[in-house]
C-alpha cells in the first residue's frame, strides 16, 4: 500500500493545481488593480490581460480534468492482495508469468528508488 500510495502522487497535476492558483491569484490582483485605476487606457490593458488569464484558467482546468482521469481508479488493501495472491497461482515453468513476475516488482524497485 505504501508502494501504491508513493506511485499515485502525480507531479504534473500538482504542477496544474499550483499554475491555476497562480493564475486565480494573478486575476485577483489585476481585479484590483482596475478598480484603483483611473487612467482609461491603463484599465484596457488590465481588461485585455485579465482576459488572457482567464483563457489560460480554462486551459488549465481542462489540463487537470485530463490528469485526473488519467491517473489509476483507487486501490485498496484487498485489490492489492488479491492481485499477489493470484501470482502465487501461476506456472514458475511459463515464459509469460516469469516477465509478469519480473516487471512486477522490477517496477516496484524501481519506484522505490526513484521516490
């Protein structure tokens, strides 16, 4: 669990979450900035890049719906023991179940040591 719990953190979608609060913030600070300025053509340029961000707010947001569908559905304990439980099962003499076998917990060293 611990294994699964460390490969599911997913560095681009909190890099996603990080750039929309970014750009709320950005936004936020642009609002204020028009209703303390007076100049008009300063305001059209705060209208023009207030609108931009909120373009790339979208973009961003439909980034992260994307990531978030892409990540793997939740594991619990009993999925995880299942699936190992099932290894036990297979035939050690089969060419498939020896590279199952290996890239399972190849990957999971490999996980490990990345993380």
């Amino acid at each position: 669990m611990a294994i699964y719990r460390m490969s599911s953190k997913n560095g681009k979608l909190d890099e996603l979450k990080k750039q929309l609060t970014d750009n709320q913030r950005k936004q936020s600070n642009i609002i204020e900035a028009i209703a303390e300025c007076d100049n008009k053509d300063m305001r059209q340029n705060f209208y023009t890049k207030l609108s931009k961000l909120q373009e790339e707010q979208k973009g961003i947001e439909k980034d992260i719906i994307l990531e978030e569908k892409a990540q793997p559905s939740y594991v619990n304990e009993s999925h995880i023991k299942f699936f190992l439980k099932s290894l036990q099962k297979g035939d050690i003499d089969d060419i498939n179940y020896k590279k199952i076998l290996i890239n399972v917990f190849v990957n999971a060293i490999i996980s490990m040591m990345i993380d």
